[in-house]
C-alpha cells in the first residue's frame, strides 16, 4: 500500500500521530511476546500493566485524531515495523527486553520533543504528556528485569552488548523517518 501524501497541514497532523499509534499498537505485539517468555510473577505484573499503558496510548492517539475530524492511516512501515526489519526475530528474553527499552527510550523521547514545539495545541499537549509519563515507569522496569536476567546468567554485559546493536538500529531508524517527516513538514512551512 502506498501512503498518500498529506496535502494539509491537518493531513500531516493526522499522519503523524498514527505514526505514534502504530508504533503503540506494535509495541503491543512486542509485550505479547515477552508475556510468553517471562513468566515469574512480578514480570507477568509488569507486562500486563505495561500492555494496558500501550493500547491505552495507542487509543488516545485513536481519539485525538477523531477530534481532529479524521481517522487513523494505515501505517506499514513504521518504527516498529522498520526496527524489525533489521533486527530479525529472537526469541532471547534479555535480546527483547533490550528491544523494548530502546523503543520505549525512543517514545519517551519522541514524546518529549513533540511537547517542545510551539504550535502544540493544548489537547495534543495533554496527550503528549500522559503518555510521556507512563514510558518513564516503562524504560525502568524493562532496564531493572533485562540487568536481573544478565546477572542471573552471570553475562551482565549482554544489555549493554543488546542495548548498544538495537540502538545502532534505532538511530538509522529515525533517520529515515525524521527525514520523510521534514519532507512533509517543509511542505506546509511559509
């Protein structure tokens, strides 16, 4: 499927965040599979308050597009999506918790640097800032159970080593897409 080019500033809005609830609903996919494979109780805790946050996420990018009088684009090569192209499928708890703590770490940031625009009206802002909010508690406990799991195995250094490869990744990543977003943004500037 090709994705339409916005021809508005408010089309580029609407892309933009169901980029954002892509990612959301993708990230979902990523904690199904760690509920799969951690299955002590405090994990199997964790990943369900964790799977609330991020379908809660993607349901406010849901409705603030609704508001904003559209309906969410299909997204099908986004960061999820782009990520998982070059880091391939593991099935290693340690490889997947270092997997969400990069992304999380991305939302958290992207989030973060959204809020920062000037032309942010109030509703997206607060949007924005309950998100940001759930993804510091998100990096936190994925980071504390990826350095229990290292040390467990006596590897300590395999979060740092996973960390590091998907962040290589994460950073190409972004690349592409803070280029296509500057595409259409320069589009719509005076």
């Amino acid at each position: 499927m090709t994705l339409a080019i916005p021809k508005t500033p408010l089309e580029a809005e609407i892309l933009t965040y169901s980029y954002y609830r892509d990612a959301e609903m993708r990230g979902s996919n990523l904690l199904f599979r760690l509920l799969r494979v951690l299955l002590d109780p405090a994990s199997q805790m964790n990943l369900t308050q964790h799977l609330s946050d991020e379908t809660r996420h993607a349901w406010l990018w849901t409705r603030r597009i609704r508001e904003l009088g559209g309906v969410p684009v299909p997204i099908n090569d986004g960061y999820q999506v782009r990520v998982g192209k070059r880091a391939g499928l593991t099935r290693k708890p340690i490889d997947l918790l270092a997997l969400t703590f990069v992304a999380e770490h991305r939302a958290m940031a992207r989030y973060q640097e959204h809020q920062e625009r000037s032309d942010v009206s109030a509703e997206t802002r607060e949007v924005l800032e309950q998100v940001s909010a759930d993804e510091i508690w998100h990096v936190g406990w994925i980071m504390d159970k990826a350095r229990e799991l290292a040390e467990a195995q006596g590897q300590p250094e395999l979060v740092d080593a996973a960390v590091e490869r998907f962040r290589g990744i994460d950073l190409e990543v972004m690349e592409e897409l803070n280029a296509f977003e500057g595409t259409l943004l320069g589009r719509f500037e005076d």
